[in-house]
C-alpha cells in the first residue's frame, strides 16, 4: 500500500506564494490574435483598465504600467523619485525588504536597513526614532513591504505614515503590494502612500509579466525635480501619455491587457471588500489547520509569525523539523500534483535548517475547496511520511471554511 | 460570520458523475483550426487512436467510433446485432439498465428486465435462471451494465460471462462501461465480452460527443447475419473503413479526436493498472469519509451501497435525511465553486425523497488533493448547515490517501 | 529559384467545403471546463441557442439538435417521418443526393433517384411529371439538396415546393442546407419547405460534432403518426423537452454549445442579409478569377456549373486537365499551406479522370482577403506548374471584392 | 453595389510590422496554468530556449533575457556598457535610430546622430570620417538599426564593423535587430557585432512583453569595467545565473517561456537559411506588385527605398498621394479586416503629408497565400477607392511567389 500509487495524475495545483493559479477566463482572453497596437480595441481597453487598477489600489492618484516583474517596478519607483547619493530608509522583516534595499544600491542610492529579523513586523518605534534623527532630511523615501512573502509578515503601512507625520518628516512613503494586492486589506489615500509598487502574478491572477506603479502628486512633484530619468522608467509619460504608445513605454504587453482586463473583471465582479473577506477566511482556515499540527509535543509544524495580526492573508511561511519540509514537499509534487512555496530567506539555501521552511500561497483565485484540498494533501503527507503532527488540523479548517468557527 | 463570505470565486469544481474534470493538455489540443478530413494529419492520428483505444478496453478486437453521447452509443450496439422482435435479458441495478432496456424497446426489441433494485448488484442466479428457462433462445443479447452512475454499484461482468456459459446460452454478452472505463478495472476479452458501450465524456477526460462501440467476431457474425442495418449505425465501415471518412461515417468530429489522442497520451503515460490503483485508492478515501460522516445516531449520511467491493471507484451515490441533499449541494455550488452530482432514479425528481439523494463523481482527472478539497468541502456544508454527521471524516481519507489505511 | 523556397510556415488555410475556417471566438469559448449537464449556465446557453438558430434557419418551427455529423442528421430526418417499405423521390445533381438515398435503403425505405448529372440542377418538369405519376401518393417524401457539395449546384428549393403544389402531392419536402446554411440564402418558412438538415462546420463555423434538423408542423404529424422512431433519432423530446438532458437525447455536448453561442453571436451580430451579400459577393470573385484562368485555347481551368444563377456561393466545383488538378493542390499544401478540397462524385476515385477534379470552400468566416490569397496562391500554383491558363485572374477577382464589378 | 458588402466578417489579418501574426501553435503552449518559477519544467526549458535563441542571432556569445518590450532592450545594452558622459555614434536612416538615441541621452549619455534621412541607408564614408576624427575614442559605442522598421531601410551592418576596424576605432558596435531578427539575414559573430538587441513580436512569433540583449567578450569586459550597473538590467546574473531566478532578474516570464519554446521549435524546425529565403521570396512579391501600381503618371504609390538591396524583408514603407495612404488603411480594415502599419516619422503625424504613408509588415509567420491575400485587399482598395494605380499587380507577386521571378 505504497504512497505513489497516486502519482502523475490530475488537475496540478501550484499553491506557491506567486505565479497563483490563474481563472480560465484570464488565459482565455489572451489566448487571441495579436490586436493593432496604434489604435482601437487595445486603447479603449487600455483605457479601461487604467481606472479599475485604481479600484484596487484604492487611490485617485496615477498609475504606470510596466512590461516587467516586482523587481522592475521597485527600480521603476526608485528611479522616477531618487538620484545616486539619495538616502532611503527600509526598515526590513523579510528578505524581499533586503532587496528592495539592494535594488536602490545598484541605482546608487544608499540604503539604510532597519532589520527586524524574521518573525516581526516593523517596529514602529525605531522607524519614528530613525527619522526623528535625520534631522537634516537626508532620507528621501521609506521604503516599506506590505506584506513580505518570504517571512508571511504584513506590516501595518498607515502606522509608518503616521510615524512620518509625527516626526513631521518630509521622505516619500513608499510600499511594496506585491504579494498582498487584490488579498491583503491595502488603501494607498487613507493611509497616505504616495507610491506603491505591485505585479499582476499574484492576486491579480494575470501571468508574470506586467507590474504597475501607482504614485500620487507628491511623488510626481518628486520626479519634476529629478535632473533626469531614464526613458524606459519614466512614470509621466506612462501616466499622461500623448500618444498611445507611451502608456508602454513602446510596444503594448498585448495578451498581457486582454488577460489584465478579464481579471479586473473577475475581481470587481466580486468586490474589493468580498475578496479581502474571502481571502482572509480563507487564511484563518489554513491557521487553524497549522495550529493542530503543531500541536505536539517537542519540535512540530510552527507558523512564522505567532500573532494571527500580524500574518498576511496572501501567503503563509511555514516550518517543520528539518529536512521534513522539503521532504513534505517533494512527496506532494509526486504524489498529489501539489507544489508548495520553497522557504526565501528563512535560512541560508545550502544550510540543513533551509529544508524545513517552506511557504503557502492563497492568493488571488482561490477557494474553500482549493485550500481544503492544500490542507487536505498536507495532512495526507504528514502521515504518509510520518512526521509528527496533532490531529483534528483538517476539521478546524472545515469549521473555519463553514463559518463556524475563527 | 456568514458562510457568504466565500461565495463566487476561485476554480470550480464540477464532482459530478460526467462530464469529468479535464485535463489542460485535452482542452490544448482541440483549441486549433481544423485539419483536412480527407487525409494527412488526421487519418495518421485517428489510426493511432484506435489501437489506443482497445488496450484502454483491454481487447484485440474492433471498435467503431460514433459522433453521438453514450445513448447513441447504446443504439448503436443494438442496431448491428438484433432485429425487431429480438429479446433482450436486462439485468438492472439502477436508473441506466432501465434506460438501455427502453432504448431496446425504442428499437422494437422485447426488453426483459429483472429488477435487483437500487442498492444491490446483478443477482447472478437469477440470472442463470432466466438464461435457463430460455430453452429456445429467443434472448439474443444480455445487456449488463457495469457500474450504473445513478446507484454507483458495480456489477460482476465476468460472472455474467459465467452464467451464459454455465447455461450454454449463446446470447451476445453487453457490457455498458459508460461510467467505468478508464476507472474500474475492465477486462473485454478476459472476461468474455462481446459488445462494449463507452463515451470519452468520463474516464476519457474529453469533452461530451463521441462515444465508443467495441465488439468481438460473434458480435460482427451477429451483424453480417442481419438483413440491414441502419447506415449511421453500421459499426462494419466504421471499425474496417476503405476510406477515411467511413471511421466517422461522414465528417470527422475533428477537435475530439485531437482531444482524445492528448488523452490516451495521458491514460497510457500513467498505465492502466495504475490509473485502476489510483482510482481504487481515492473512492476508499471517499468512502473511509463518508462511513465517518454517517456514524451518528439517527438517520445520517448513508453510502447507497453497503459493501465496498459492490462500489464502483468512478462514482459514488449518497444520501442525506431529506432535504439535506439539495441544501448541500446549493451550499456548497454558491460558496464555494463545488457542484455535485444530483440523484438520478433515487426517488422520483418531483418527491420530497429526491432532495435527500445526490452524487460524487470521481473519475479521470483526478487525484489526492482534489477528492480531499472535495470531502472537505462537504466537511463544511453539513456544518455550516448543521446536518448532523460524525466526526474524523476528513482525517479517515487523508488517511487513506497518505497510503496509511484503506 | 524554386518554388519549394516557401514551404512549411505561415498560417495554414483550409479551403475546403468543410470544415470550414473558424472564428477564434469560437475556439476560445469551447476552451473551457465542462458545465454542469443538469442546469445553469448550460441550460440557459441552450435555450438562447434554439431561437437563433431558427433565425438561421428562418423559421418560426422546431429544431432537435444532434451530436452527430450530417450524415447522422440525414438519418434523424427519415427516422422520424418514414417507415420502412416507404417510397422518397431524390431528385439528384451531385454525390449527396444520392448518399442520402442510400442513407434512405439503409433504413428500409424505397429511394427513387431522378438522376440530372454533375452540371444541372433539378430539373422541376421532370420531378412534377413523377409527383403526378404517383397517384396513389406513395412516394412520403421528396429530399433536395439545396447545394451538393460535390458539383456546387445550387438547387431552387422553392420551386420544388411549387411542384408539390401544382400536382397536388401531399408528399414531405426535405432539404438538405449542410453545405448553405448560412452562406446561400434560404427561408425554411417561405419556402414551404418540411424538414431541413444541417450540421455546424460549414456556414455555422462550429467545429464538426453537432447537426441539427428543423421541422415544422406537417413533419411533426409524420412523426406522430409512426408506430415507434428510435430513440437516440426522436425529435420530438429534443424539440420540446420536459427535461434538460432530452434536449440532447443524453449528456450535452458542452464545448460545442459554448462555441455554437459564439457562432451565432457572429452570425446575428453581422446579420443573415448581410452574411448572404457577403458570400455572394466573394463568390462572384471567385468566379471572375476562374472565367479568365479558363480562357485559354484547348483545354483548361473549368467551372462545374456554367449558369451563376445556379452555382453556390458556399462552394465551387472545378476541373482542369487531369492530373494538374491533383498537382495544383499538393502544390498549394507544401509550398503555400493552403489546402483545397479533393473532387467527390465527379469522376472514379481511382480514375485518371479523377485527377482533374478540385474543389473551393467559401464558406463561413472568409473575408475578401483569404479569398483573394486563395485564388493568388491558384494563380502562383498555375504559373509554377506551368498549367496553361488565362491571364488577369486576380484584377478581376478584386475588381468584385472592391465592388467595381461583378 | 457598395464596397461595405464585406464588412466585419471573417480573419483578421494584423499586417504591421509588429507585432506580427502568431503561430497557433505559440498561443496553444502559452494558455496553460503557471509552472513553478523555482526549478522543473520552467527550468529545463529555459536552458534549452538559451541556445536555441543564439543559434537565430548567429552567436556563440551570451543572451539576456528581459521582461521588457524592445525600448527596455535598448535600454539595457546601453546601461551595461557606457556611463553618463558617454558618447554614442547614431548613424540614422529612421525614426528608431532617433528613438535609440534618445534613450541614450535618457541615460546620460551624449548621443552624435548622423542623419542619414528617411529614404538612405547609412553613409559609411561619412560614418568612418566621423570615427577617424573622434581620436581621443571618446565615442564608447556604435549604435545601429539593422532595419529601421519606420522606413524599412536595410543596413549593412558587416560595413558598420569595417567602417570601425579601417579606422581602428575600439567602440562597441551595437545592432538593433528588433525589426529584423529571424526576417533578414543576420550573421552576429561573422559581422564582428559586440551587442545585439532584439524583441520577441515580430520574427520570433511570441506576444511582445520579452526582449533579449546578446553580447561578446568584448561587451562582457566593458560591462565589468563600469562602477554600477542597475539591477534589473545588468546583464551578468540574466547570463550566468547563479539560481534560476536570475535569468529574468526576478519572478519569469512563464508563459511567455512556453510560447517561445514553441516558436524556436518551430523556426528551428524550417531552418535558418530557410526562413531567410522565405521572408525574401515574400517581399520580392510584395515589391514585384508596389512597382507595378506605381507605374501611373503623376504621382503614384511609391516604395520608400529605391534600390531594391536594400530593402528589409521583413518589412516595406510606402507612400501614397496623401490621403490616400489613410484611406486605403481604412477602407483595408472595415471592409476586409485587413490592418496596415501606419506610418512612424515618414511626417509629422499632424501633418497633411502623413495621410500619404503607410507600412506593410511581412515578418515571422508569414507565407504566400497571406502575401497575396494582403495584395489583393490592396489592389481591391486601390479601385474601391478609385486611387490611381498600374495593372498587373497582383499578377506579377503571384509569379515571384511562383518561382518564375524575381
């Protein structure tokens, strides 16, 4: 009675923190011709999308689509606001803070990192007591990640802005929606982000491909000053383009659009509020599931972050005895078709400790029988491989799932 | 804390007895122009399929391939072996025997059924007697269906074979494998099967509108022996064609059969013994649940066959203290993308008993992460709905499918 | 400077009578998971796709649709009007008329074929003359072929109903509109015509696997007037069912509802008149560009049908001195990706004759310049091959697709 | 008898030079669910597409692939190799050399266009007699347009390289082969180019949203001589991953990976010389027809480059007495769904003389009966709209793409 009796068959479910699982109606609309791209169908729709990527960003302000992915929007962003020798602050609770940080260095900005290691959001406090001693004003922007998808951390973005505000410091705010656009609750004017940096392959549902900067007056005050930016980068243009063409910075991402616009169908059909509902239901499932495993004696399964405040609804890090994560791991792919998240950051990747983180993904589109599925084959795995784990994980996500509970 | 919450997105699930989840690779493939349906491309593919096709029905013999559902199918087999006022044994353990034996009657044939119910599977001597009493052979054919979706029972087709032979009745043996092929093991020639009814809309992971007919040397004397047979029907070009378009009897259904080698692709890539092993393995875990759900007191969740080695492993007929059926399935089809299947032949469709009734189809495209987003997804309708069940279902078939149990 | 210097790239055309060049739009709706068979969105689909079709049709009657080819359709029609020993009249101008006599014997029914040949339509003196010999109305019904497919002769329907009236002939009028509908204008209803047949890969441009017959009053009462039809062939559930599934005689066949509803969305969205003038139009080019390849001295290009009046606009039959009719398709397969349609009917298959013999689709989703790429790759086909031909084919062909003539 | 008769039906037909018309084969690998971006199949096949990639661009030498459209290709070889205060030599024949330029200043770098206009390749005199009087080598590269997709001029890019050696000059020389790529013979390594760039729209097939950098030793050195590169394009990591993710400077391009799988296969599979020797054979055709309707008095059509050697293959600028120019585009488009590249540079597009210009793209999946389709919408709208033209046009394409010409 062999485990692989199951193997290389059936629907694959790739349950990583980002490229989610994409809705057939996306993939169908870009399954098409080519259009012209001077005109027509492509620029009305164009033109359509542009306002309903601000429905979702929640901002009245501006916004520059990028043929690119994460990285290029946070180069895009740095380099529309920034010139080499500018200081930027990040303070850090995951890697992707790290290289955000990084991504400035190579334009020659100088980053000053604030780490809070692994397990914690930002600490506001020594945000506010950082800036409150850059009294000459020499950081120009606070760079800030929502939510960082290799620890599951989501920071608290208006609490920076305050701390800006109460220390009556000047810098850009800036944040990073990569992962939790479209999952995670984010409101950039009411929470006072004047540019926020996002890609479509998360909860926007499209393929890797496209990302987006949203920027507000304060930021394109910011890129008026700059003596000059590069031509690819430069948001007016995509923003206020005079000419069609300049909404790309060249050629249209063509299939990009057609499946961007499914999407944002998709995601307004439902509604901001019901799909932050959902995704936050949704994670509480996979909590409860995790907090049952985990409870057992010695060294078991432990989520990342403790407080269930401070965890996206996006993404989920999670850790084993090592190398019992990557073995969980290996046995789902070949068993079941499911692949989960390998660990970013968590640990060094040639270390043994590496194989016993390993990441969630529920962005975007997914649901109740997806992630009672993805529970589902990781209790299967727990047994089949034996690790220890408590039990009554997969009804505790029922209940949550059946709004009985959590 | 509405159940609501969760209404309207992610992947649909449809875990209804046919048409079955398909695989991407099937869809992939009909998304293309049409060929030529005088040669090149398509004559080399429908060549390759129909060897493809027999090792899936495990014969050496021949197959006709009909543009038409599984009621065609079923005609089809009549036409080429029997005459107006020709009678046939119908042994019946489910709403699908009745529908071969009017299908008969619609052909003029004189249709003898012996009812065994819903819940029981072909009582072998009663069998034996009828064939027994039949002295003068007036029964051409004995029409057995293998596993009838609207009870899920599978019924003992080598032991139809038995009674035939036991008797020395020379009636043509049927085997109706709509449901099963591809799922429950099948044996054609093994077992002594003359005919074999199947469509390509469940285990053969293609879109509804083909369907199969396979059949052995004394089923083709049977048709040579007829004085017409109607020339849709005619199974003698279709299964030894002198040109091209005889396979089809006129146009080629073009898209399926492009659809249909992507699937064979994937069937003999995986290996019938294993794509049989994997079946077996998921309706144990569903089966490990339900029997878990249904342990309350009172009237619960009942499995409509007692005995496991009765089930089939594609489909699975269950009820619920009425109107708990329907509720279910409304439940979970609004919140959460997940449709079963609903009773056929239960209860009649306009009484209350009906609503009790429903199905779970689990056949083809499948694996361990989806039955157990299935099983949990039920997990939550009856709570959410408060449907009393027992508890540690969800648990039992991860069990099962961590290869650990069942 | 060979001519094999463009071989193997490019878009390819299949320029055949069918299938037909389909709209991307219909692909891509059938690219889609299976729908629920018992309700929802595919019963609703299903119910806008009956009125549509009868606009197609022009009919205010009924419509049973098949999974099944047009030879299946063929069948359907005689199954539910006639019984065996029953006389039709088959007034025949090409290969189709008397494959659906044959159809007829191979139901038992006594086909009459009054044979015109390869180049004329119905010759209606004739036809009347056997409507008035039949006194004693033996002969049910009469089936015409509105285009034969073979010959492209396109008959006048109407008049064949004139006939019936002017002798008083209560006999049925069939029409077989395979090959026209959609492209030839017809009017079910004011053309007093009883039964159509048609199929969807043609004018309806739906990958082959569906076909459908319309009927009107009179029809039904043939059918009710049968003692038994069969079942998969009854029209009456289909037309008018009490339950889904009847619609479809068993399962659905789900993808091609999902691209017939796009189909007809084009069809209605261009509207019926408009669809007419369009392929009259591209027809009329066609013909323009193959008057003047055949003016050469000896023997050459010729067209099948020398009256316009009674040529298709769906399909054109040609000949050229055998064997260049042969060569000029491969030509056009390897070099240009362009596949014609081979001869049926008009010559032995294993003549030399036959060799001559090629035919042109036009029907459905063409455009003036797929038509104009067709007759340009004929005319470089021509040239490479050195068959001896007219000059000023292309000017001509788009003096009529610019609406300067023709 | 109006020309609107054929409107809005039928396959459209996307005749500019980019993006160009994609294979079906292309879209079908790219509408499949995301793979995992860490390792398996994406990984594997991004290694194979490496090679396949260098083998189009004739090299030896190292790729980057960018998310990014061809403008953030020439932005990327620009930032891996010069520094602001740079000088760049433009030798210009068209409106993309200016725009290279312009990103060059973008940059910071100092550009030196020698403008060449819009009907003349470059001037290699003049090109050397600028390099011999820059004795201080302070020009650091050498940028230029293979085909200028604005003027459809062809460059001798070989002639670039020699006018650099005569001289001794050490600057990079750089080709712009987006238009041309996988069209017009290009040989990197035997014409001594350092760096290449191209896109993946128009000779590689692939929805535009990739574009790749390729460059030698030399580049590699330059790059590693520069303080700073940004991350998102310095090409090291994208060349030499260390871990997957490097080769797309973050999240990949995943289903653009698969369509440019499937089009290497494809080009790969026709063979480069091949595909070279279809693309010139096509536009002979084209030209063999321009010079025939342009043989009016008067002022008639006219191609943009006289001498026929140096013409892209890929694609062709014309002019018309203006308006004509945009009144052929829109007659093409309503009537038959045939979309012509409008004008780039030519005139100012506010100008009445910009209504004269219009471009034909005939690059990547392209064949003969789409080159004769698209001349006989031409010809058709020459006469639709009454616009002075010469006979034979069509004539004369049909026997280049014939073999008996040109």
């Amino acid at each position: 009675m062999g485990s692989t009796d199951l193997r290389a068959a059936g629907r694959a479910y790739l349950a990583i923190p980002g490229p989610s699982v994409m809705p057939d109606a996306v993939l169908q609309a870009m399954h098409r011709p080519s259009p012209n791209i001077y005109g027509g169908e492509l620029k009305d729709l164009t033109e359509s999308v542009i306002p309903d990527l601000a429905r979702v960003a929640r901002t009245r302000h501006n916004v520059a689509i990028y043929i690119a992915n994460g990285h290029g929007a946070w180069e895009a962003a740095l380099s529309n606001t920034l010139t080499p020798g500018d200081r930027v602050l990040v303070p850090a609770s995951g890697a992707f803070a790290h290289g955000w940080a990084e991504m400035a260095s190579g334009l020659g900005l100088e980053a000053t990192v604030l780490d809070f290691g692994l397990h914690a959001p930002f600490d506001m406090a020594r945000v506010a007591e950082a800036l409150a001693a850059d009294t000459d004003h020499s950081i120009k922007a606070v760079l800030g990640v929502h939510v960082d998808t290799s620890t599951s951390i989501r920071n608290d973005i208006a609490a920076l802005r305050a701390c800006l505000d109460e220390v009556g410091h000047p810098a850009l705010l800036m944040a990073d929606c990569i992962a939790s656009l479209g999952c995670d609750r984010f409101e950039m004017d009411d929470w006072g982000v004047d540019v926020m940096v996002t890609a479509c392959q998360k909860g926007l549902m499209v393929p890797a491909g496209v990302s987006f900067v949203f920027f507000n007056d304060k930021a394109a005050a910011a890129r008026k000053a700059l003596p000059r930016v590069s031509r690819y980068w430069d948001w007016a243009p995509r923003a206020e383009p005079e000419v069609f063409y300049q909404y790309f910075g060249g050629t249209a991402p063509t299939q990009h659009m057609f499946g961007l616009r499914a999407a944002l169908d998709l995601i307004h059909g439902e509604g901001m509020e019901q799909v932050w509902t959902r995704h936050a239901r949704l994670a509480r499932a996979i909590w409860a599931a995790c907090e049952r495993w985990g409870d057992v004696e010695g060294e078991g399964l432990r989520l990342n972050v403790l407080d269930p405040n401070l965890r996206s609804h996006a993404v989920t890090a999670l850790s084993l005895p090592s190398p019992n994560g990557t073995e969980l791991r290996s046995w789902l792919e070949e068993t079941l078709g499911l692949t989960l998240g390998i660990s970013l950051g968590m640990a060094p990747s040639d270390s043994p400790e590496w194989h016993g983180h390993f990441r969630l993904g529920h962005m975007g589109h997914v649901n109740g029988h997806m992630i009672l599925g993805l529970l589902g084959g990781i209790e299967a795995g727990l047994q089949a491989l034996s690790i220890p784990h408590g039990g009554g994980a997969l009804a505790a996500a029922a209940e949550v799932v059946a709004g009985k509970a959590g």
